[in-house]
C-alpha cells in the first residue's frame, strides 16, 4: 500500500511538472474532449479568480480539509493556492502548517473558522484566534469565518466582530468571512442556510462566504451567490459533488443482503420505499450509460466552474490520484454532454440525495430528529470516506438519533418535495454509524 502510494506521488509530480498526461487515462476519468486529445496538458492549475473585496486571486480549485500532508502539498504544486480549514477539524491546521512551510506565504490564501460557542466574549475568540494560527504556524490568517451560525442574530455576535477587529488591526487576521451548510435541529430548526447568509450579507462585515450548492440544490445558493456579486463578496463552496451516495449505498445494501442481516420489523416498509428509489435509480444509471461516477463527478464541478458568481471550490481528496483528478477540471466548463449526464442522473438518482442545506422536513418530525445533520454526517460517512469521524460526530448528537424512526410513520418523507426516501436513509445511517 505504501508503495503504490508513493508511486501516485511521484506520477502526480512528475506530470505536474513535466505535463504528459495519457488521453486513455483522460478519457477513463471523464474529462473533456478537448483533454483527452491534448497529451501535453502541464498539470497545473489553469484558472484564478478574484476573491470578492479581497483582490486575492484564487484557484478555481481550491482545497477543502485534505488530511495527508503529501496530497494538500502536490495540490500547493500544482498551484492550488485556497486552503479551508478550521479549528473543528481534528488536527488539520497542523497539516496545513507542514503542507506550506518553506513556501511563498504571500500566495497561499488560508481561510479558517471559530464557531460561536457559550463564550461569545471578545477574548474568548482572541484566544481561540491566537491558538489556531500557532496551530497553523503562520504569522496571519487571511481569512477567519464564523463557523455554522445557527441564526441570523447569531451573525451580530459582537464579541467575534470585536475580537476581529483587533486581530486585524494587529495585522493577525486580513479579512472575516462566514460558513454555513444548513441548520442544526437540535441547536435551531427555523432558520435556512439562505436566510443565515442573507443576513450577513446585510450586515456587511463579512468579506467570504463558504457556502453548500451543486447541481441538485441550487435554490438556497442561488440567491446568496447573486448577492455576493451585487455586494462583491468572495465566494467558496462545498458540498459541490453529490453524486456518490448512489453508488455506495447500493454496496452496503447489497453487502447487509450477503450478510443475511435481519431487517428490523419497523424497517421494512422504510427501506423497501428506499431499495424501490434505488433500483429505480439503477435502471436510469443502465440506460443512459452513467456507471462511471468519475464523468458525473466531472460535469459536477464544471457545473459549479461554469457559474461566474463562484470564485473556488473546495475539493476534498484522499489521494494523489483524487487531487490529480480535481486539478485536472481547472479551468474548464460546461458542455452539451455533461449538461445531458447530470440531467439523467437527476431525473434517476436524484430522488436519493438528502439535500445538503435544506432541513424542511425537520419541521413536520413530532421526535425532533436533526435529520439534516444526520444525512450530512452520513454524506460524510459514504461519499468522503470520513467513517471515523462521521461515527463520533453521529454519537455526540445530543436527544434523539435515528433509531426512534423505526417506529415513525415517515413524516419526513411526506414532507419531503424532492421524493426523498428519509425514513429509509435515515435507518441507513443509524445502522453504519452506530456500529
């Protein structure tokens, strides 16, 4: 395993500087045309845009919360200069602090969080500022967001306004932004990503955004994008490649059936409504040829690359090979037949994704199960391999879990406008994370 990891390594340098690149190994990923008829492409970043008020220019691709230094620094090789982090993410600002030592600080723009917590004083946020950049082992912070505010008074939070304030004036921090994908039920059920974000724009004191949209919801970020542009604020996403869930919950369904693992009775009407979503799905993946989820994944984020309001998008990879992939989508945009993969694996799969950022149906479940939270952290446990992290952030959800669904009559799913099988997706989750 250590071997074939250090060979990925070495291609991955070795094309980032020299830029021979196989059209056969082009094509089997699913990139342009262009692309693969082009042996010579430098694997190389080939787009930057300005960050909002900030001036910085940006990759197109940025990246999200890589956790292996060697795959976060061929990234910074191959010109990727946006980095996201947070002071959440367990042990990632040391692995930003090694990926960048040695290099031009001056053209890495790294972007940070603090979330308003019980100490909302000034000098809680200063000193949880000061820890994250020697963390980070760097002299500033270009960019220091709110993490997840949970409502839209929370945005005024005059203890973190203050705080950085004087980190700026210090020269410590050089711009304050916000982040936010959906809401937390069990904190504040009410209030949307939308409306959280609109907000702050209206309280202009946020130069960033870091914000949930890809092509299965757009609805939220839509407006929030355009106010960005109105206003000038830089803009970042996530969550922009909901295409996985499909193809690994049809392996871990397929893999309890071989198991001979016995459905809870309160199961069975839940995840046959699933499995019928799923092989339905399947039917749509056959016919319109879409079994490789790396050319849906592709038209994904030239989808996001195509809209001239998004500055970068966060990528999250776990090797060379995934981080080689992403690069290779710089610069790049929309065609007929990316617009044609994502339509059919929208019209067959989209029923099958949670929508990240959106939480309506929490308002119809007489339990209170964050079910936003829950799907979010199951995204996390199937789509990005985060298992481990997924499980604990699954465990330390204060009240109700999912388990309390297997006895529900599926209020979620009635409320549900994209015919999303809750119930049965939830019992999913509760089942892997609770292992």
């Amino acid at each position: 395993m250590k071997n074939r990891r250090n060979i990925a390594r070495r291609n991955f340098l070795k094309q980032s500087a020299a830029g021979l690149i196989g059209a056969g190994i082009a094509a089997k990923r699913g990139w342009s045309k262009g692309e693969e008829e082009d042996k010579k492409k430098v694997l190389k970043i080939r787009e930057y845009r300005i960050l909002g008020r900030t001036g910085f220019r940006v990759s197109d691709i940025g990246a999200g919360s890589i956790m292996d230094e060697g795959v976060l620094g061929s990234a910074l090789d191959a010109g990727v200069n946006y980095i996201d982090t947070a002071e959440e993410y367990p042990g990632h600002h040391r692995i930003v602090a090694k990926a960048i030592k040695g290099r031009d600080r001056k053209s890495i723009f790294i972007s940070s969080k603090l979330e308003v917590k019980e100490d909302k004083s000034k000098e809680g946020f200063i000193k949880r500022a000061r820890k994250s950049l020697e963390e980070l082992d760097t002299e500033y912070i270009d960019c220091m967001m709110m993490h997840m505010p949970e409502k839209m008074e929370t945005i005024k939070t005059e203890g973190f306004h203050a705080a950085m304030q004087d980190l700026k004036a210090e020269g410590r921090i050089r711009f304050v932004g916000v982040s936010n994908h959906g809401s937390f039920w069990f904190r504040d059920p009410e209030e949307t990503m939308e409306k959280v974000l609109m907000a702050a724009v209206e309280d202009e004191r946020f130069d960033v955004f870091l914000l949930a949209y890809n092509f299965l919801k757009m609805d939220e970020g839509e407006k929030v994008l355009k106010a960005c542009r109105e206003k000038n604020i830089g803009t970042a996403l996530m969550k922009t490649t909901p295409i996985a869930i499909y193809y690994s919950l049809k392996s871990r369904v397929e893999e309890s059936e071989k198991k001979g693992k016995k459905v809870n009775p309160f199961y069975i009407e839940g995840i046959k409504r699933y499995k019928d979503k799923l092989d339905r799905a399947e039917g749509f993946i056959k016919k319109y040829g879409l079994q490789n989820p790396e050319e849906i994944k592709a038209a994904a984020v030239r989808f996001c690359l195509d809209n001239p309001d998004v500055n970068t998008i966060c990528c999250l990879a776990k090797t060379y090979d995934e981080m080689e992939g992403f690069i290779r989508l710089s610069g790049s945009r929309l065609d007929n037949g990316d617009k044609a993969k994502l339509y059919s694996y929208k019209e067959g799969c989209g029923e099958l994704y949670c929508r990240h950022a959106c939480g309506e149906c929490e308002l119809q479940c007489p339990h209170g199960v964050p079910v936003n939270t829950i799907m979010r952290y199951y995204h996390y446990f199937t789509a990005q391999g985060r298992e481990k992290e997924a499980m604990q952030k699954y465990a330390e959800i204060p009240g109700v879990k999912a388990d309390v669904c297997q006895s529900c009559s599926g209020y979620c799913e009635l409320a549900c406008r994209y015919s999303v099988p809750v119930q049965g997706m939830l019992f999913m989750a509760h089942e892997q994370m609770s292992q």
